[in-house]
C-alpha cells in the first residue's frame, strides 16, 4: 500500500463532516466572547478551517472578513458551498496554502484563529510565527490537546507520546507568556466538543468501503482514536487558549527590593497628584508586605518605561470569600505622567498572567466596571459573593483564571490592611 492511499482513504473518511477536530459552535462563541472589543468589521484569519464551520459563525456572528486557510481543497470546496448557501460568499474568503509559510503581510489581522489545527505546527511554532500576523490589539485564539491530569495513564501516554507531545493548560499558558503573550483566558472544551467530532466520524467509519487500498488503515486509526476516548478521556482533553501579544513599550516585571522607594512614589502620586502625593495607599503597600498571610510572592508587579522608571504598579494579595481562599487586585496604580498610555493595562494583564500561572483561581477587584471588564472581569454577585461592606454591586468584579476549580460563594474578606 502506498503512501498516497492511506492519505486519500484518510480524507474520504473525513469528507463531509461538519468539523475536523473536538468543537462546538458554544466553545466558539465562547472563545470569541474572550477576545474584548474588535472593530466593526474584524480581519480574521481561520487557519487549518477544514470545512470552515468557525469560519462560518465568526464571518455571521461577529461581522468579519474571514480568510480561511487550509492545505485540503476539498475542504475549502465544501466552505465556499456553505458559505454561499448563508450568503456570506461576499465575508469568506479561501486560500489553499501552508500555515506555516503564510504569504500574508504583518499586521494583517485582527484576529488569528485556529481550532483543532495547531498541533500541525506545534504550539510553540505557532506562537512565535503567527504573532507577526496580528496588528496592535490583535488576538490570537486556539485550541490544543491538552492533558487534563498531572499523572496521565500509561496506555494515554504512549499513544500521544507517538503522536503528538501534550502538554498542560498550565504549561502552555506558562509557553505562551514566555513567548511575549498575555492569556486572556483559557477554555476547557466540554465532552460534548468531542462527540460533534467522533460522532460523526464513527457512522463514516461503519459505512466505510474498506477493500479500498488504505481505507481499512484509515478506519481502523479512527477506531482507535475513538476506543482511546472512551476509555482514557479523563487524561487528556481540549483547551482553548485566548492570546494577546504584549505591549512592546514597557518591560513587566516583579518588584524588587530596590524598587519599593519608586513603587511608593508611583502609589502615591497616582491617588495625589505630583504636589499632593496621597500617603494612604502607599501605606497600604506597605503595610500588606508586611502581612505574610496577604502577601503573595511574585504578584506586585511593575511597568517599567524605556527610561528605566517605573511607570505602573499592580498588586495582588491574599483574600478570602467565606472560608476559602481568593486574589485581591489592588491597587492599582499609574505615574501621572503615564496615565492614558497603557501603562497601566499591561501592568494589570502581566500580574494576572502571574496569577494565573502560580494556580491562583480566582481574583476580585472593587472598581471602575468599564475599566475592568476589559480583562474579563463580571460582576462577583453573579457568582455569589459579595463584600463585607457597602459598595456598589456593578464595582465589586470577579475574574475566575481556573474554570476547573468551583467558584466558592459567601462574603469578601479583605486583609486587615484595607481597614474594611
């Protein structure tokens, strides 16, 4: 049997099936919702589309321009049907190409897509090729085998370790901060998304003619792939990964010891004014770094300008929602003379990067709704807790970083340092 065969048996058994990989339209629209306010009409490129069933949903839903990529013609045949059968012929464009090796300018797309096709490249590959496609603010979204336990069983890990190297939500978020991104938010994809995939892939594996040469290998590898799920699905799973590059204008870092005369300057003059710096929240600083059972190392961060100043500060401490612990943003503050520059977002976006990856699950912050819900955050009475004082329900917001951990209910206890 040629090489050939088993390649063309392979797509027959695929053709016709509503997606290539573990998804659903909810995770997409999921996984959307996570990516912030985009422009009118978004440039989204969908790479590895197969028969384009994102590209279908984000080209109706979110108004886009979708140029969808794919290296299998009769996938993108099948999109451009749907796609004129919706009357989004005009919102779907195809292109047959390599995703790793994009003929497309820098800067071309407002969002970058790919579900259930980056493992062609490689995580890691993706991150570091693709970052160039995005223009300022621009979004990269993918989803990723992921293992869902620290231990996977032997039979999960000699299958993958042959096929493909997983690894955790944790390790890739850590990747793709490494690599110059913050993790806007990540997705566990639901057992649903795998049975929208293998579903429809076992009935075309039953009615498979397999005396066609490869096709009896094509059907027996997706058998396996099935059996594999059925009964090691507890150790691995799908993810979603919602990626934004960080802002190139500022270096995010810890605080060191040396910076705390600068952090107290920056606190003070960014609840003062430069004349009139305010005592009461650099005080508050202070005061929680001397409080071991609030302070949490690694989580005061500072935006460091080209300069070398520090332009930003943020900070997260411990808290408490009845008995179980949580992450208390605040504050946060802004040199005057950074104010309205970005400073502080990307001080807040590298704090919570580093919350999310020290297995913080969730984070509250009394403040401006507008401001904070740029990063995610919702209202904590959706969730059930509320503060232990008066304060308006819209400004005390909740951001879960771990869907996996149940979000406990109750009363918000600040350290003793607040006063509250």
């Amino acid at each position: 049997m040629s090489d050939n065969a088993l390649h063309d048996s392979f797509f027959a058994l695929h053709h016709g099936l509503p997606r290539q990989g573990p998804g659903s339209d909810a995770t997409t629209r999921r996984l959307l919702s996570l990516t912030g306010r985009l422009p009118e009409r978004p440039r989204v490129l969908d790479l590895g589309c197969g028969p384009g069933r994102s590209a279908l949903l984000l080209a109706a839903e979110a108004g886009a321009e979708v140029t969808a990529v794919d290296t299998h013609e009769p996938f993108l045949a099948e999109l451009r049907e749907s796609a004129a059968a919706r009357g989004l012929d005009g919102s779907v464009h195809t292109l047959r190409a390599d995703m790793g090796a994009l003929p497309f300018p820098d800067g071309s797309f407002d969002l970058v897509w790919a579900e259930s096709s980056v493992f062609v490249l490689g995580f890691d590959r993706a991150l570091a090729e693709w970052r160039r496609l995005l223009a300022p603010g621009g979004t990269l979204v993918l989803t990723e085998c992921v293992w869902t336990t620290d231990e996977p069983g032997p039979t999960a890990r000699a299958f993958w370790e042959e096929h493909y190297r997983l690894r955790t939500v944790a390790e890739n978020a850590a990747a793709a901060v490494g690599a110059g991104y913050h993790v806007l938010g990540t997705v566990p994809q639901p057992e649903g998304d795998w049975d929208e995939y293998y579903g429809p892939l076992a009935v075309h594996a039953d009615a498979a003619d397999t005396a066609v040469p490869g096709m009896a290998e094509a059907v027996a590898g997706a058998r396996a792939e099935i059996a594999l799920r059925r009964e090691h699905g507890a150790d691995y799973g799908y993810a979603g990964f919602v990626l934004r590059p960080a802002d190139p204008r500022w270096t995010l870092r810890t605080e060191t010891p040396e910076d705390a005369a600068a952090i107290r300057r920056v606190v003070a003059t960014a609840f003062g004014s430069e004349a009139a710096p305010s005592a009461t929240e650099a005080d508050l600083v202070e005061a929680l770094r001397l409080d071991a059972d609030a302070w949490l190392p690694g989580l005061s961060f500072v935006a460091e300008a080209p300069d070398g100043t520090v332009a930003a500060h943020a900070l997260i401490t411990r808290c408490r929602v009845g008995d179980a612990p949580a992450a208390a943003l605040a504050p946060v503050s802004v040199a005057p003379a950074y104010q309205r520059t970005g400073a502080g977002q990307a001080v807040v976006r590298a704090v919570l990067d580093a919350a999310r990856l020290r297995g913080e699950p969730l984070v509250l912050v009394l403040g401006h709704p507008e401001y904070y819900l740029r990063f995610g955050f919702v209202r904590a009475s959706e969730y059930g807790i509320k503060p232990g004082f008066e304060a308006p329900d819209e400004a005390m917001m909740a951001l879960v970083l771990d869907d996996s951990v149940p979000v406990p209910a109750g009363t918000l206890v600040y350290p003793a340092a607040f006063g509250v």
